[in-house]
C-alpha cells in the first residue's frame, strides 16, 4: 500500500490557485492543503 504524495501550496494568490486547480485535475493521489 502506497502512501499519498502530501502537498502544500504557500499563497492563495493567482498563481497558487491555479497549481492547486491543475494539481486536483491531476489521477495521482494525494493530498492538497493550501
């Protein structure tokens, strides 16, 4: 069983909303906090 990749994105400018909107788009699993 494989652990989730554990991600953080600093900021809620433009920039970080739209990594963490490409990164929920992503078929990885993981988990996002921003």
């Amino acid at each position: 069983m494989t652990r989730p990749f554990r991600v953080a994105i600093v900021g809620a400018g433009p920039a970080g909303i739209y990594a963490a909107d490409l990164l929920t788009k992503a078929e990885r699993d993981f988990e996002l906090s921003i």
